[in-house]
C-alpha cells in the first residue's frame, strides 16, 4: 500500500539545514536549503524520486510540451488535501547531487507534511528531478541550462502547468479538493497569485520572498536606498536608474526573446513575469493568504510592504503579514558588528512552522 511505501522511503533519509552559510555566497544559497543525506553514502548514485519520497509523473500538452511532476505517495485510503509547492528562479533541478550530499530548492519539509497533504513539486520544462550539479567557486550551482528551459520558462508556463497538474488530480480523484494550498518561495511566490486567480479550487496561498509589485521597480529602489545611506553617491545612484530604464525598455521591445538576456534570464522569462503585478491579483483574492519576508531582503520587501498597506486600504482582511527584522531573502538571521558581517543563523524552520501553524488555523 501506498503508506508502507511512503515509511520505507523515510526509514532512508531525513532533512537537515545547512550551517555553514558563511563560507557561502548569501545570494546563491536559495537552491541550497536543505541537504538530504542518506544513511548508506553509496546510495546517492542513481536515485530515483521514489526513494527521495515523490511519485513520477508526466502530462504531454500541446502548448506546453511535457510537464513532468512529482507527488508524495497517499497515506491514507482516502484522497488527501493537495499542497502546491512552487520553487524559486533558475533552471536547477528540484534535488541536486553536490560533494556534500543531496541538496534541494524544496524548502517544505515534505516528508512531515505528507502525513496531512499529498505534496506537488514540478520541475521546470526540460530540468530533471535530480542530477549532478557542480559549484561554482562562489558557492552557488553550476548547472547547465536546458534548450526547453530556455525557450518555454515563463510565467504563464509555470501557471498553466500547474493549473493543468491540479485540474488532473481533481478530476482523476487523487487529492480532496477541499483544501489546496499553494505556497511559493521566491520566484513561486510571484506564481503563486496567478495559480489562484487562475484554479478556482485553490484554498490558502502562502508566499515567502514574494514582492507585490514590478520585479524592475526593486533595483531602482535598491539605488535610491544605497545614495540615502551614504553607500554611492546621488550621483552614481542616478547613473545606475538611468542605466536600468534602458535594459527595461530594450527588454519590453523584445518580449519574446531567448537570445537577450539580463541578470540570468530571458527577455522572455522577464516581461512574462512583469506584465502584471502580483498586487492587483492579491487583491481581488477572497482566501486566506500568507506573505512572510526578511526586512534584509533587498529584492522585495519593500514592494511586500506595499501590499500590505493596499489590503489596508481597500479594507480586506485576509491578508497575515509577517516581516522578520534582520532575516535576507533565505531566511537567515544575519548578525553585525558595528556594521560588519558576522554571521548567518538559518531560521527558516521557524518561519516555515509560524505558517504552517496559521494554516491550520485557517
């Protein structure tokens, strides 16, 4: 049956948190949030998703080409509450084979959860579920983008894909529709919105590192704030908006393009993703949701902030909204010294546990 399986695969394996962030670029360490390590070391060769606790499967679709997902087998007899994870940017796998074990980008503790939902991850059009990954001398992953990747990543593909995942398990009967939450980290809190705008059936949504408005607008906020603080110059702030507002522009001249890229993305990945502003889909949503971010987190919080002030104004109370003093976009308590870095303390447990416990209250 299908939890005796499910307890074999956990009788193999638990989930740790990194330590040792500070050897580490704090940038990259988003695909690096938990090592999953086997008792027996030589079982990292050839693994499979079922022995990491997800069972394999693949929709073919026309439009989107192969969506290949992943779900954490059922415990009970009876179909299950779906929980939605949607991860962050770049075409890494979901699981990563790196010299010191077995790294993921799935922040969930998806073993434990999976005694209450079936849980969905979805690997990104031509990425695998596992595979080998080098890193690269500033700590962050190696890996190869794929031609698929490349040409479909948007955002309407990483919606639809999920839209058409939900809509199959719904009508094959494989999860309870009752409540299905969907919780993006980062690039799949920008997702997230759209997922629930898009799938009636969506419940709760819970977004962690997620911004409200333009991803473009972050930069330009990060300027300003540098000039403010004494960091460059008024000067130099300017040069570098000026500097942005021309990428920006050549971008939403070519908004389909695969060939341009800026910051490790596509023009395509780019202008899909800020066509519309997370903030006038949150707004029309009537669920429950769930925003959590580090006040530290340059690429968001001060759009996040703004999303709460808007539910404030249009007088809507289904928003929690959490800010962590300190915490980055990871997560991580970072500790200073008469403004020096010191260190880097991993709370994303607690964080995730705080939502996990107003879920259950909601």
């Amino acid at each position: 049956m299908a939890h005796k399986k499910l307890s074999k695969v956990k009788d193999r394996l638990w989930t740790i948190s990194i330590t040792q962030k500070k050897a580490m670029n704090l940038k990259h360490l988003l695909p690096f949030l938990g090592l999953v390590l086997f008792s027996d070391i030589s079982c990292a060769q050839n693994i499979d998703p079922l022995r990491l606790g997800f069972e394999a499967y693949q929709l073919k679709t026309e439009e989107w080409g192969e969506i290949n997902y992943y779900l954490t087998p059922s415990s009970d007899d009876e179909p299950m509450p779906l929980m939605v994870y949607l991860d962050g940017s770049g075409a890494d796998p979901l699981f990563q084979q790196v010299e010191q074990g077995i790294s993921s980008s799935i922040a969930l503790n998806y073993q434990q959860l999976s005694q209450s939902y079936r849980v969905l991850v979805i690997s990104k059009p031509g990425v695998s579920f596992i595979d080998k990954v080098p890193l690269e001398a500033s700590g962050s992953p190696g890996h190869r983008e794929p031609a698929a990747y490349t040409e479909r990543l948007s955002l309407a593909w990483r919606v639809e894909s999920t839209h058409l995942i939900i809509q199959k398990l719904i009508k094959e009967k494989e999860i309870d529709p009752k409540q299905l939450v969907v919780f993006g980290f980062s690039e799949g809190a920008q997702v997230a919105p759209f997922v629930a705008e898009k799938n009636e059936h969506v419940s709760h949504i819970l977004l962690f590192g997620g911004n409200g408005l333009n991803q473009f607008f972050d930069p330009i906020i990060t300027a300003r704030q540098k000039a403010l603080t004494g960091q460059i110059s008024e000067e130099e702030a300017q040069q570098t908006i000026d500097s942005l507002y021309l990428v920006y522009q050549d971008i939403y001249a070519e908004p389909t393009s695969t060939d341009k890229r800026w910051w490790g993305h596509t023009y395509k990945r780019w202008s899909s993703f800020t066509q519309r502003d997370p903030l006038n889909v949150l707004v029309e949503l009537d669920l429950p949701v769930y925003m959590a971010n580090g006040s530290l987190d340059e690429n968001s919080v001060l759009s996040a902030d703004y999303i709460k002030l808007e539910f404030i104004r249009q007088g809507k109370q289904n928003l929690t909204y959490k800010t962590y003093p300190n915490y980055d976009h990871q997560f991580n308590e970072l500790i200073f010294e008469n403004g020096t870095f010191k260190d880097a303390i991993p709370q994303l447990d607690n964080v995730l546990n705080a939502a996990l416990e107003w879920l259950k209250d909601n």
